[in-house]
C-alpha cells in the first residue's frame, strides 16, 4: 500500500512477489506503493516492485515482473522511487523486467529523489528485457534527483543477454541530477 502524509512521508509497501510452476498459469506481481508527502520534511520511499517467476520449462508466457512506487513530495527532499520488480522464467516465453518509479519533488530547499532502478528480466530460451529506470525528482531549490540505471536482461548462465532498460532522466534542479546508465546488454 502507499505510505501515509504528515511531517515526514511514510515509506510504500513493497509489492509481493509471485512464483508459478504452471504450464498454463500467469504470475501477478504486486507493484509498490507510492511514498506519502511529506508537509514538514521528506516524501516518503517508494516500495519495490515483485518479482515474477515462471518455474515450467514449457510455459509460453511472459513473466513481468511489477513496477516499483513513485517517491513522495516533501518540503525538505523528494522520496526515492522504489526498484522495478525482476522477472524469470525457465519455459519459452519472455521476462520483463519492472520499471523503476519516478523520484519525488523537493518543493523547498532539498533535491528531488532518485529514480528506482529496473528491474532485471532472466530467460531460458525466449528474451529478456531489462526494466527502465525512474526519473529523478525535480527540486525548487536544490538539486535533482538522479535518473535510476536500467536494468539487466541475462540468461541462466549469467551472461548478458537481450535489451538492458533505458536508464531515468535526471530531475530538474541546481545542478540537475545525472540520468540514469542503461542496463547490459
């Protein structure tokens, strides 16, 4: 669930991750809360996204893993956004990884939050794409939040494999923050 506003932002949930050793069977990963505002101080963290996990060698279908909650707004600095959920699957079928979510706004004198990283996406035998990193949070006053770095597509020996995520936009600030690196390959 999301966090709570007040003085200080509360963190979000982090999402469930979800496992099949079905043929036929989709996974639902949970996706991370937002993080609350903060009035009086920072915007809360928000969670991770699940994973998913696909445990048949003949499924056909994808596994996507979740995306991760956006940070929350705060007075004194942006929460960072939570990382994007990884997705494996051992059958024929594709994994795709999360999106990282987006840091939260500085609307007085701190820096926007960073943005979550990707999530990594890891196949058997189809293809895997790397989630993309979240954005990083505009400031008023202070700086940007940095971009989060894609995530990395791979395959069960570990080796790099199909399209890494593109990396988050830096959020606007003095100075802005950097963007985010791209995943591998």
């Amino acid at each position: 669930g999301a966090g709570g506003d007040g003085a200080i932002g509360g963190n979000g949930g982090v999402g469930g991750s979800a496992t099949t050793t079905g043929q036929t069977t989709h996974v639902t990963a949970g996706i991370g809360g937002q993080g609350g505002t903060g009035t009086a101080g920072n915007g809360g963290n928000g969670g991770d996204g699940g994973w998913a996990r696909i445990a048949n060698s003949f499924s056909t279908i994808d596994a996507v893993g979740a995306d991760g909650g956006a940070g929350g707004t705060g007075t004194t600095g942006g929460g960072n956004g939570g990382a994007g959920g990884g997705a494996s699957t051992l059958g024929l079928g594709n994994a795709i990884g999360g999106n990282g979510g987006a840091g939260g706004v500085a609307t007085g004198t701190g820096s926007g939050g960073n943005g979550g990283k990707g999530g990594e996406g890891r196949i058997a035998t189809g293809t895997a794409f790397g989630g993309n990193g979240g954005d990083g949070g505009d400031a008023t006053t202070g700086a940007g939040g940095n971009g989060g770095d894609g995530g990395d597509g791979r395959n069960y020996s570990d080796e790099p494999s199909g399209f890494g995520g593109k990396g988050g936009s830096g959020g606007a600030g003095t100075p802005p923050g950097s963007p985010g690196a791209k995943g591998t390959p």
